[in-house]
C-alpha cells in the first residue's frame, strides 16, 4: 500500500511557483516605524516613582501634563506613561498634604 518511490521531492519543498497568468502580482509594503516615546512622558513617570522630597511629585504632575499634550498634538507615544506619572506625582502630592494636616492638628493639640 505504499506508493511507489518518485523523484519529486515533497510538496512543501517545491520552489514557489511563478504566479498564474491573470493574477496580479503581490505587493509588501515596509511597516511603518513605531511612534517615539515621549520624553517628557517618562521624566514624569522616573519623578513620579522617586519623589524627590515631593519635588519629584510636583515636577511629575507638571511634566505629565505637558506630555498629555505633546502625545495628543505631535502623536507621539507615552500617553500612558505620561498618565502613570501624572497618578504617581498627585498621590505623592496627596501623601504631602495630609502630612502637613496631620503635623499641624498634631501641633495644635500638643499647645
């Protein structure tokens, strides 16, 4: 029930075949290159993580937002980094402002 032995090698190791008549040719296009990362985006996020004594929080929440709008008028990329720094830089701005009520209230008492 075998068959008997050609000198045809397999069909997947056929050379491609010229295309057929009538058929247009196939084109490829190059991709196109990836967008650039922002890189106000991701001094926002590196101060967001670092703090800095808060400086980092302030300088986050302003440079994420100059990256918010650099990726919306230039297309570039980051727009979520620029969005992690902007979180990272309020929360650390949230963490200094209830510092500060708690050290004042805790200042008040104690007088």
């Amino acid at each position: 029930m075998t068959e008997p032995a050609s000198n045809q090698p397999p069909e997947w190791q056929q050379p491609p075949q010229p295309p057929q008549p009538g058929v247009p040719p196939q084109y490829y296009y190059p991709h196109p290159a990836p967008a650039q990362t922002n890189g106000m985006a991701i001094a926002s996020l590196v101060l967001g993580i670092l703090w800095l004594y808060w400086l980092g929080s302030v300088l986050a929440v302003i440079f994420g937002h100059v990256a918010l709008r650099q990726t919306a008028e230039r297309g570039d990329g980051g727009r979520g980094l620029a969005i992690a720094g902007l979180v990272l830089g309020y929360v650390g701005l949230g963490v200094l402002v209830a510092g500060l009520v708690i050290v004042t209230v805790a200042v008040g008492f104690s007088v």
